[in-house]
C-alpha cells in the first residue's frame, strides 16, 4: 500500500516542470517526466541564475525554484521510469 504522504517521482518533477514555467522557462507538458526539454529548461535555468548549469536538480536549485529536491526512496523509482 502506497502512502499518500510521500510524493512519489513524477510529482516531484511534474512540480519542478510548474515552477520552472512560472520562471519563464518552458519544460514542456508538465507530465511529470524528466524529458530533454525539461532538463534544457532546468539548465537555462540555473544558468539564468548564476547555479552550476548541470540541468539536474540540486540542492541550491531547488531552493531557487522553490521546489523539494527528490528523495533518496524517489530517485530510484524516477530513474525506473525513465528507463520506460
């Protein structure tokens, strides 16, 4: 049984993907997947802003953006998905 608490993977980037277009930057759909245009985006972002432009989410960009860095049960599960 999943907990509802724990925001699985694709939430996590589907918020990322949001924020990052109220920053004026275009992730594409915001589908929750970490897709091309959603790390370009992430990587004009952080550069926008004087961050490492590594267009993966760290800690000082996800404070930037506001948004919660994924957590450690979450990564493997996101990289799962983007294997399908």
């Amino acid at each position: 049984m999943e907990n509802q608490d724990v925001p699985n993977a694709r939430d996590e980037i589907r918020k990322l993907q949001e924020a990052l277009k109220a920053k004026g930057e275009d992730p594409g759909s915001t589908d929750g997947f970490m897709i091309r245009k959603t790390r370009a985006a992430l990587k004009a972002f952080q550069k926008a802003n004087g961050l490492k432009a590594s267009g993966k989410l760290d800690e000082p960009t996800a404070e930037k953006l506001g948004v919660q860095k994924p957590t450690q049960a979450n990564t493997k599960q996101k990289k799962e998905e983007e294997k399908n």
